[in-house]
C-alpha cells in the first residue's frame, strides 16, 4: 500500500465512523495500515444485521477509549503523574487503545447479540478476546513484510493480553514478570493499567454494556476503585473531565 492509498483508507474509517471526530494523532495512528484493517474488520461485524448487542459497537467504543486515552496523556499524564509518564509513551498508549478489543471478532456474532446470561462455554469465549487480540497483532508483526515498529507491536499485543487483568477467569496472563528488561516490563504493567481503567470507564459512562443507562459519577468511582484500586487520582481525573457531576 502506498501512501496515498493508506491516507485514502484512513479517511475510509474515518468516514464509516459516522464522522467520529478523532485528533490528528489519532487519525494518524488510523492511517496505519494494520490499524485500519483491524478496525475495518471490527466495523464490518458490526455492519452484520442490526447490530444490537451487549457488546454495541466495539468500533465507536475502540475510538472513543483511544480519544480518552490521548486526553489522559497529554492532559494528565504529563502534568500530574510525572513518574508514569516517563514510563509510558504516546503512541503505545493511544495504539493499544485503538486495537484493544479486535480479538472480540472471534466472537460468534450469536453471542455477541444475546440478549440476557451467558453460559459458561459463552463466558470463555467472549474473554478469549483478549487473547485472540494478541495472537492476531503478533501475527501482524511477523509478517515479512510488516513495515511497521516490530517491537512496538510486541508490547502493544502484551497490552492487549492483560487488558482485563482485574478480572479474573482471563487466560494466559502469566509471562509478563519474566519478561527480562525491566523498562519494557514497567511500560507493559502502566500502559495496561491505565488503560483498564479507560476501558472500563468508557463502557460505564456509554450506554453498550453494565447497564442500560450511563452510570453516574459515584456509580463510576465506585465499580472502578473496587476493580482497579489504587488508580483515585486517575479516576477523579476522568470523572471530572467526561462526566457531568449532578
Ligand atoms: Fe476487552
Ligand atoms: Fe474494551
């Protein structure tokens, strides 16, 4: 693909998103051709059929936790959380943010649009997704003639993998310690926490998953804190700027 046609295919995403505005960091980061394509794949899932599941769109949630994430950076990170913020970089942040879900394509759609319980089998396969996600972003990276940051999308399927850490029940959580540099080992450990946090706040104040409303502030505060304690700072900071106090 060549550079015109990767522009054209960004603006494709764009322009499928309902005009989600995005940022030009962002945009850029669409531009990618691996990003696009993934994204393109969670869009066309969605295109299946009436899409009206307890999982509404992966896509504007993909898009939306990304533009969360480059606010937490640029306007958190870098002015309250000094130490973090040496350990974390932009573009792993906001990249892993776009890509976090793209595993959920290996859902059956007939899960993915059930109303009511899972069973069990239904339970593994839907938390599969962070898993699938990784295999599906190494493999991108293996491949010959990926001419991308290799190393970068590395730690990025790491992310990915750990993205629901604070739960339990997820597979293959494991071989994060072991990793033997211990600055790629912080990043992966910060990078997935921060954004955890983000992701469980988009699904909260959206209406696509807990609930049929947007949960209030405290609600938020509540559910966040008790599934990622630790993070006050952070979560007051994203309860302030994306949600309105009543
Ligand atoms: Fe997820
Ligand atoms: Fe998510």
């Amino acid at each position: 693909m060549n550079n015109t046609e990767v522009e054209q295919v960004g603006r494709d995403v764009i322009d499928l998103s309902n005009n989600i505005e995005v940022s030009p960091f962002i945009a850029e980061l669409l531009n990618q051709p691996e990003v696009y394509q993934e994204l393109k794949e969670l869009l066309e899932l969605e295109d299946v059929g009436e899409f009206k599941g307890r999982f509404e769109s992966s896509y504007k949630h993909s898009l939306d936790t990304a533009k969360i994430a480059e606010v937490v950076y640029d306007n958190y990170l870098v002015g309250n959380s000094a130490e973090r913020f040496e350990k974390i970089d932009k573009e792993t942040l906001v990249k892993a943010a776009l890509l976090h879900d793209i595993g959920k394509d290996r859902i059956p759609l007939d899960i993915l649009v059930k109303e009511g319980k899972l069973t069990p089998s239904e339970i593994t396969k839907v938390r599969a997704h962070s898993v699938n996600g990784a295999k599906k972003i190494q493999a991108i990276a293996n491949q010959p003639d990926f001419e991308g940051d290799r190393e970068k999308m590395w730690i990025i399927s790491e992310v990915v993998k750990r993205h629901h850490f604070y739960s339990e029940g997820y597979p293959d959580m494991g071989e994060l310690w072991e990793h033997p540099d211990e600055e790629k080992r912080a990043l992966i450990e910060e990078v997935s926490k921060v954004l955890s946090v983000i992701d469980i706040f988009d699904a909260l104040r959206s209406q696509r998953s807990y609930s049929k409303e947007p949960a209030s502030a405290s609600v938020v505060r509540e559910i966040l804190l008790n599934k990622i304690p630790g993070e006050e700072e952070l979560v007051e900071f994203l309860i302030s700027n994306f949600i309105k106090e009543k």
